[in-house]
C-alpha cells in the first residue's frame, strides 16, 4: 500500500483523467455514444489541471508515467471505441479500420512525446489530447454526422497532425487557459443542464479547436498561448 503514499495531487487529476476515460468506454459499449464523448472532455479538463498543477505545485515520482498511461486509454482507447461502436451496417467494418488507425497515431504520438526533451516551447505534432477534443466537439455538434464518412475523414486529417512535426504552442498562460477552461465547462454542462444548446457551445470549442489546429500554418504568436 506504499504505492499510495507517492500519490500527489497532480497524480490523483491523472488518475480522474483515467477513470473518465474509462467511462466514455463504458458508455461507448452502451450505446450512449455522445455521453461518452462528454466523459473524453470532462478527461481532457483533469488532463490540463494535472498539468497546471505539476507545475506550479510539484510532481510525484510517478506523474509522468501515470500521465502517458492515462492519456493513452482517454485519448486513445476510449475515441478509438466511440468511432467504432458508434457506426453500425457496413461502415462498422471501415470505422474499425480507422478506430485503429486513430489509436496506432495517438500511441506513437505520446511515445514520441516522452522521448523529446520537456524543455522545447512547442509540442512536435498535434497533441493527442486536441486530438481527442476535435472529435468530441465535432461529434457534439453535428452527432448526425458521426455515422458516416465525414468522421472518417476527420479522423485521417487528426492521425496526420498528430505524427507530423508542425509546431503546436503550448497553452500555458491564465488567460490561454481560463478561456479553454470556460469553453469546457460550458460544453460539459450545457450537455446536462442545457441539452437542446448544447451545439451552440460545441460550435464554439469546435471553432476555437479549428483555429488551433492551423496555428502551424498561420504562424499565430506562441505569446498568444502564453498570456
């Protein structure tokens, strides 16, 4: 039971990453597939406090490990899981091409990610973290569009990003990450509280995800992240 004592609290937000992660695969073999694109951002918002809190408070001897093991099953697995059990008929045979095509990418990605020096100021690549977020903002906002081709187009766009080398800014700063964290919230929320709105703030976190996606592309300032 020592185990525990080397838990710190960052560690234990990794852990809510996991669990949540683990809860959109539930969901997913429920059939309830947009709540479990719900539980992948309520896991994205504990990925970034564990995160903000290793740096300002400290790490635990286990945080790192922890943190690519958990975003492995809430970034990789469980969208991997929403892709494929959320197509049925004859799709179902090319979402499971793709639900591993997404998993293999998001793999190398974070494998890649623990191999370079934490130092550098940008990510190498898409992280799978905005990976994952793409996708449950796109399935949220347009859930009628999960079971067709277009899921699958985006999932080819997402792989590709993900293994490049485009430079993608770090989100450091309070304003940077107050705004991702109201944006969050107000998805998650609106999911149980505001349903019938709930595209409106998808719309928003899709959009904003958008303009993310092309910072490589339109050179957005790393200060802009940063503040």
């Amino acid at each position: 039971m020592d185990i525990f004592k080397d838990l710190v609290l960052p560690d234990i937000m990794t852990l809510t990453n996991a669990v949540f992660g683990l809860l959109a695969i539930f969901a997913a073999f429920s059939g309830q597939i947009e709540l479990g694109f719900v539980f992948v951002l309520v896991a994205a918002v504990a990925d970034g406090m564990d995160g903000y809190l290793a740096r300002t408070i400290s790490q635990g001897p286990m945080g790192e490990y922890l943190d690519s093991l958990a975003d492995a099953v809430s970034f990789g697995v469980a969208p991997a899981c929403l892709i494929y059990l959320g197509i049925s008929g004859l799709l179902r045979y090319a979402a499971g091409f793709f639900a591993c095509m997404y998993l293999v990418c998001g793999i190398l990605r974070l494998a890649r990610f623990n191999t370079k020096k934490k130092t550098i100021p940008d990510f190498e690549g898409l992280p799978i973290t905005a990976s994952a977020v793409v996708l449950s903002s796109y399935a949220l906002l347009a859930p009628q569009y999960i079971y067709s081709w277009v899921i699958f187009g985006l999932v080819v766009l997402l792989c590709y990003l993900m293994i490049s080398d485009h430079p993608y800014p770090k989100l450091r700063g309070p304003r940077a990450m107050g705004a991702v964290s109201v944006l969050f919230f107000s998805t998650i929320l609106s999911y149980f509280l505001l349903n019938s709105y709930m595209w409106i703030f998808s719309t928003i976190l899709f959009l904003s995800l958008m303009l993310y996606l092309e910072s490589p592309i339109m050179r957005i300032p790393r200060q802009y992240y940063e503040k």
